[in-house]
C-alpha cells in the first residue's frame, strides 16, 4: 500500500472550538519486544503518506508513516500546499517515542 490520509480536523482552532492538540499514532508489536511505536505531528503536519511495501523490496516486513504539510503533488495541485518567501518562515513538530 501507498497512500495517503489527510486529517478531517480543522486546520487551525480559530476554526473551530475543537481543543485538538498534537496527532499521534500508535503502532503496537505483538512481537517478542512487545513494544508501541508512538508518532506524533502537530496541526502543521496533517498528512501522512503511509506504505506498507518493504516485502516485496527489501525481503523484511515494514511500515512508513511519513508525516507531511501538504499532499502529495501539492507543488501541482496546490492541496495544503504553504509557499514561502523570502523572509517567511513555518515551524512545525513532529517524532516519534518508543513506549
């Protein structure tokens, strides 16, 4: 799988008076560690291409979740797509725990 998923919230709590702070995802190992992957995003990175295909390249299981500020093609496409000028700036956060 090669994906993408944009999250339905809205894009800044001026929009809403939703109180939604970071994103997070949890990815849990039934494996021999037992352990829970946790990424997380703020509202700068509402999108995340996801891909599950390592099999087929590497011989391994594995998954991507790729935290994004726009979707994909968005230099075409202009969906989320933030432009920057000289001077400009954008911060945002995201990383990932082990737990």
């Amino acid at each position: 799988m090669d994906d993408e998923f944009e999250s339905a919230l809205p894009r800044s709590s001026a929009e809403s008076s939703s109180s939604c702070g970071d994103f997070k995802q949890r990815i849990h190992d039934d494996g021999g560690d037992n352990a829970t992957l946790v990424l997380f995003a703020d509202r700068q990175h509402r999108v995340y291409q996801i891909y599950t295909g390592a099999r087929e390249k590497s011989g391994v299981n594995g998954l991507v979740l790729e935290p994004m500020s726009a979707l994909a093609d968005a230099y075409n496409n202009g969906d989320g797509l933030t432009v920057l000028w000289p001077g400009d700036t954008f911060d945002g956060t995201f990383g990932a725990s082990i737990e």
